[in-house]
C-alpha cells in the first residue's frame, strides 16, 4: 500500500469517528431536549482537543471547527455564557455604585431626593416595638422623643439618627431616621404608622427626603 493510500485510509477513518461522534450527539439532544447538561464529559473533552481553536491538523488539512456545530461545542458554550454572566454581574454593580454615588452627592447637598416610601406598624411580625436607634419604645406612638415622626432607611444610605424632611403631595414633616429593615435598601425608607389599614392604604409613594442633620 502506498503512502498516499495509507494518508486516504487513515483519513476516510478520522472522517468517521467524527461523523459518528456528531451523530450520537445529535440523538443525545434529541433525546434529552436540546439541554447542554446533557453531553457527555467525554465528548466535551473530544470536541476540546478537535476544535483546538479551529486549527487545522498538519497531515491532512482538516478544519474541525465547522464541522462541529457551535450548539456541540461545550466548552466554547460555557466559556461564552459564563463571560456573559461575569459581565452582566460587573455591569449591574457599576450601576448600583453609580446611585449610589448619586444619592451620597446629593445627601451632602441637602437637596431633595426621590424616595419610595412604605408605611409599618410598631407590632408588626418579628418587630420588637422598640427602635434599632436608641431603642424607643414606639409602641403606642409614632413619634421620637423630640416630637418628629419615625421612619425606617438603609443605614448605608441614611445614617442612623439623621434628622429629615418629607414632602409629598400636600404633606411636609419631619422625621427622625431611627429603624432599619430588611426590605429598605437604597432610597427606600419605611414610614411608622399606628394601624395596619393606615399601612395598606399607603401603599408604595414617591416622596421627596432631604437630610437636615
């Protein structure tokens, strides 16, 4: 046998080891519904070593790459998705840092900021009655000590202690950022109420805050 019936022979070979491996895969998907999960470990690692970035082999000048649809490249799948993941991740945390930044700048100003606001009871589920701030006992109030109204924030946004304004619609008071909770995060702020009806009522409100101390 030639050299070159030799070069033929191993290559009509290596043509159907692939074909074969691409058809089990095809049936393997059709099998189990398309899902990626589902190919096997060792055809990954197959396909890893054929795509080789899509580098042709030195003897026979084969391109594997579109041979084997993307959709049967796991690796190349799930490098892929795993990028978009990372970037969603990072693009999300610029924003959130971004608004944060925002709501700081604006806070140091003494400007007014957009706030959503909800309303809470003293006796709520898994309320105390007493405040994280100075722990007072607003169970039969709504008001601090010095008079002003009590709201819940995000201390990382609205330290606690702070002295604010609210405004909304024709309503304007002040109140005294006392409580935290584990819904208020952000510009979102808690506005204690003495009944649960009051609280329904309310709803969720844009209000305008600003930091007066």
């Amino acid at each position: 046998m030639s050299k070159k019936e030799n070069k033929n022979k191993i290559k009509n070979v290596f043509y159907s080891i692939l074909t074969l491996i691409i058809i089990s895969s095809f049936i393997g998907i059709l099998i189990y519904g398309g899902e990626d999960k589902y190919l096997s470990p060792s055809f990954s690692k197959m396909a890893d070593r054929l795509l080789e970035d899509g580098k042709k082999t030195d003897d026979y000048d084969v391109n594997i790459k579109p041979l084997i649809p993307v959709r049967l490249q796991p690796s190349v799948y799930y490098k892929a998705n795993e990028k978009e993941i990372i970037a969603a991740k990072e693009k999300r945390e610029k924003e959130a840092e971004i608004k944060k930044e925002k709501i700081r700048e604006e806070q140091e100003g003494n400007s007014w900021i957009t706030m959503n606001a909800t309303n809470y009871v003293a006796n709520c589920k898994g309320c105390t009655g007493y405040t994280n701030y100075k722990g007072w006992d607003v169970r039969n109030t709504i008001y601090s000590p010095n008079g002003y109204r009590v709201i819940a924030v995000d201390p990382n946004f609205i330290k606690l202690g702070s002295l604010v304004e609210i405004r909304y619609k024709d309503v304007r008071f002040k109140a005294r950022a006392m409580d935290i909770g584990g819904a208020i995060n952000g510009n979102d702020i808690d506005i204690l109420v003495s009944s649960k009806n009051e609280a329904y009522n309310f709803g969720v409100q844009t209000v305008e805050l600003r930091i007066i101390q």
